[in-house]
C-alpha cells in the first residue's frame, strides 16, 4: 500500500457508531463492543457486523446462530466504561447491569438507545475480523435519543 499513513487518516474520517453485540448460547452468555455495524438490507431488513477474530463473543454468534445489537447513545458513558473494562473472570459480562431478555433469551441491555435481534444469515472471514449478516426478527426504541458515533484519527486501530 502506497502512502499508509495518509491512507491511515483518510480511513480513520469514515465515522462509526458504539454499539454492544450480546449473544448467548445455552449456558454461555457474552457481549463485546462493536464500531463496525451497517444496515445492509431493506427487505428482508438486515446488518452486518464486523468482530476480531479474536474476541470470543463471535463464538457464541457462530454456536447461537442469533445475537443482538444494542445501540449506545452519545449519554451512555457508563456502558461504554463498562465493556472498556476487561472482564474479569468467573463473573457476568452483565454483572451489575439493568438487562431484559429478547426473542432468543439473549439479553437486551436495558440502558440502550435501542436494540435489534438479528438471525445470522451469513458470515465471512475476511483480515482480522469475521463479517455477520443478520436478517432482523425484532427490535424496539428503549431509552431513545441520539446515538453514538465517532470519527478516529487513524484508520488502522480502534
């Protein structure tokens, strides 16, 4: 690639949101930030959603076949501090935080802008991430208002 650091500063202006993608397959239960969520579809109405290879959340997406994807606001800071923290192990990804459960009992994060359910569809490998398109089965407006969304300086990293 020619000119990666101005390559680098071009990409990092293509803005994304904040969003938390839930999943759950029988006993097992996870949640990982996302920037990398799109509408990709009317009809059927559908997103993809880009996760690391390495997060272990897209695990339970690939076992459960369903996950749902919870819109921060631009006022959710304490959500955002919460999934920034690393998990601590043997405790709830959701310990301490206000949830409800969506069409496939996977939890809903009650302090969200809103949420959607999505059925995957289709995944992808591509680079360092995993692309997911999920067809919308459910959905619904909870705390409303302005969602969150970003701009960074470098394209190459989070």
């Amino acid at each position: 690639m020619k000119n990666k650091k101005e390559v680098g500063k071009a990409l990092g202006r293509v803005p994304s949101g904040l969003f938390v993608v839930t999943a759950k397959h029988k006993d097992q239960e996870d949640a990982v930030l996302a920037s990398w969520v799109n509408q990709c579809s009317f009809d059927p109405p559908a997103l993809t959603v880009a996760l690391g290879v390495t997060r272990q959340a897209r695990l339970v997406v690939e076992a459960s076949q369903a996950f749902i994807v919870n819109v921060l606001g631009k006022n959710s800071n304490d959500l955002m501090k919460h999934f920034f923290k690393v998990p601590v192990p043997g405790v709830s990804v959701f310990d301490g935080l206000k949830v409800s459960k969506g069409f496939h009992g996977i939890k809903v994060l009650s302090d969200a802008v809103a949420y959607v359910e999505c059925e995957l569809r289709e995944q992808n490998a591509f680079g360092d991430h995993v692309v997911y398109v999920g067809e919308i089965v459910s959905g619904k407006m909870l705390k409303g208002g302005d969602p969150y969304f970003h701009v960074r300086d470098n394209g190459f990293n989070y």
